[in-house]
C-alpha cells in the first residue's frame, strides 16, 4: 500500500525564496510531524482518531509524492492525546536515520506514572517494520499538562523533555519546571528524569515546548515560563550532551494567563532559529553559534491572531515561517507563510489559505535535499 499525498505546488515570487509545497496530512491525518534525515529521507507521523484518544501512525519514503504503508506509532491501541493542539506526538532521527516519537499519553495510556499522565517514548524496530513497546519515562516529575517534546543526535543522544511539577507538589504553575530523560544509547535505555531550568521561573502549564539537538552535543529546550508577573518564551541551551544548561529569555510577555502556545526551532549554518508568537504575532529570533547566550530579533511578521509557529531553514539559507491563523479551542483557522532570505532582510509577501486548518491541527515544516520546502497541514 502507498500512500499518496495531495500537493499544492506554491511557487515563491522569483528570486525571493524556494518553492513551497503545501502537503495534506495523509489518510485525513491531523497533527503531521516530519523530518529529513541525512540521507534526504523524508520521515513522517500524524494522527487519527479521537481527539481525547487516538493513535499516531509513521511513513517514509525517498520522495514526497509516495510514501509508505502506514505503521501504527503507539503499542498501546488509543493511548495518544491530540486535544488543544499543544499535546501531540513529537519526532526525532537520529544519524543513523532510526525515527524516535514521543508523546503525552491519553487516559488509554499504559503504563501509567503513579499520578498523572505518562511522558511515553518508542522508537522504531531495527527491523524497520515496527515500533517498540511504548515506555512511560516519568519516574518522579509528575503533573505533565502541555506536552513536551524529544531530540537525537548523531551520536546515540536521545533527549525527552516535558515541563512539570514534582511528585504530589500542587504549588501551581510557579512550582513547575522543565525535566529531561537522557539516553546515551540510542533510546534503549533512559536516566531518570532531572530537572534543568533556573528555579522559581515556573513553566506554562497548557503551552507546548520544543527541543533540538544539533552537533558537538548541543541541546536547546525552547518553553513558556510562568513567574506570576509574566510568560516569557524561554531557551535553555547545553553544549555538554545536556549536562548543564544556560537560560535566556527571547521573547517577553507581561501577561498572567496561559496563551496555550507552541513555539518552533531549527538551525541555519550560523545560528539557532527561534520562532515564537505574542499578541497575535510572529517573531523570528537568532542565536549566534554555538549558542551563546543572547539573540538578535530577525523579523516580525505582521498577521492577525497568529499562532503555533513552525520554522525550517535550507541549505541556500532561506527559512520558511508558517503558522496558523483564526485558530483556538476547538476550532480551526488559516493556513499561512512567508519565506526570509540569507539577509534576513528580504521575504516574500505572507500567503494564506483560508480553511486550511482543521480542528486541533498543527504545521510541520521541512526543507528537502534540492532546497524546496514541503508544509505540511
């Protein structure tokens, strides 16, 4: 069985970006997160089902017209959460092109934390034609809410990350932090969880979190704080496999209620990308390699109610900029993006397709072997 994708060919104005390539999540999927490997193949999961539990499906292939039979992500049936956007399955390759997801478990999870729900991870068979039994990786930081997200490396590295409360603390969002599971071995086996943020700078309950991990044993946590005062957009970044983190703000916002945002990363030849949004904008920040504290604002794009910002970079330095519009609880909205050249100066006008968007829908975008980029709805 292959299944076909149906493509919008969007070509950008000449000489002010690569082609875009709008993509449908397959079989009438929601929540699509994709990759490219180094070899230039493309990897891909999505979900079906029921919002408040469903299941997280692969596929794969060399080219993005056809990919593979679909192989179901989760062992256990309907044990994924798509509600409010911000909770799905997140992916990872690592070098040697082995997909890793993870994701926040529904009340169908198993197994369980002995309070609240599972942070559950899996990785594909070495046969390719499986994924391992799903494994709970909370052991004592409880109270996961808003998801969280994971990162390889080329090295074995495979970093899960979610943001909550200590086991059996109920202080609030104040009392929260950020928690990684490392494993050195390619996700056979994870550490115990630690926490790596600053104490007292709490984490936003409902908002996603996004993790990277680039070369020489880089890792950036990029999530929303929640200090009482504020909810600032927050990088953590390591140079040290994870080890030991510095933290820095890239986006304040004196607000006390909950955005329920998602942020985005990627990296381009000389910096860390960061994506975030705030009052309806987008905001597309740089930190200088090897990611050193302190960023320069590259762009903000005026839109309208704008929201879940994804970003890809390519190898010509061109980033994609997408995000939603319109979008909330329970509702759908509007497609929309602009391509930014090397100079970080230049773009494309935003272009918008109304409806794009289907309830608890998400982006993902990649940018392909020849330059083009493929966005995914």
């Amino acid at each position: 069985m292959i299944v076909a994708l149906i493509f919008l060919f969007v070509g950008a104005a000449v000489g002010l970006g690569a082609e875009v390539r709008l993509a449908r999540t397959p079989n009438g999927g929601i929540q699509p997160q994709a990759a490219v490997d180094k070899n230039g193949k493309l990897h891909l999961i999505y979900f079906k089902g029921e919002p408040i539990r469903g299941d997280v499906w692969y596929v794969s292939g060399a080219s993005v017209e056809e990919l593979s039979k679909p192989i179901r992500v989760n062992s256990v049936p309907r044990s994924v959460i798509a509600t409010g956007s911000i909770r799905g399955a997140h992916l990872a390759v690592d070098g040697e092109g082995r997909p890793h997801v993870a994701w926040m478990g529904s009340d169908q999870a198993q197994p369980r934390p002995k309070s609240g729900a599972p942070m559950l991870y899996t990785r594909l068979n070495a046969a390719g034609d499986a994924f391992e039994a799903q494994r709970n990786l909370v052991t004592w930081a409880t109270g996961l809410d808003g998801g969280g997200s994971l990162a390889a490396d080329r090295d074995g590295n495979v970093y899960v990350a979610w943001h909550a409360g200590p086991e059996g603390h109920d202080a609030g969002e104040q009392a929260r932090g950020v928690f990684v599971a490392t494993s050195r071995d390619s996700g056979k086996t994870f550490a115990r969880e630690r926490r790596v943020d600053e104490p007292k700078m709490g984490a936003c309950g409902c908002c996603g979190m996004r993790a990277f991990a680039g070369e020489s044993g880089r890792l950036a946590l990029l999530y929303r704080t929640a200090n009482g005062k504020s909810r600032d957009m927050t990088l953590l970044t390591s140079s040290d496999k994870g080890e030991s983190f510095k933290s820095m703000i890239v986006g304040r916002w004196e607000i006390d209620t909950c955005p329920m945002s998602d942020p985005g990363l990627a990296e381009s030849n000389d910096r860390l990308l960061v994506v975030t949004g705030r009052k309806g904008r987008i905001r597309l920040n740089g930190v200088p390699n090897p990611w050193k504290v302190g960023f320069a604002p590259i762009n903000s794009l005026a839109s309208k109610d704008a929201r879940l910002p994804v970003v890809a970079n390519n190898r010509k330095g061109e980033t994609l900029i997408a995000w939603t519009e319109g979008t909330g609880w329970d509702r759908g909205g509007t497609l929309a993006w602009q391509v930014t050249q090397s100079d970080w100066l230049t773009s494309t006008e935003p272009r918008r397709i109304k409806g794009a968007i289907p309830v608890w829908g998400i982006l993902s975008a990649v940018a392909l072997p020849d330059g083009d980029f493929v966005l995914f709805h």
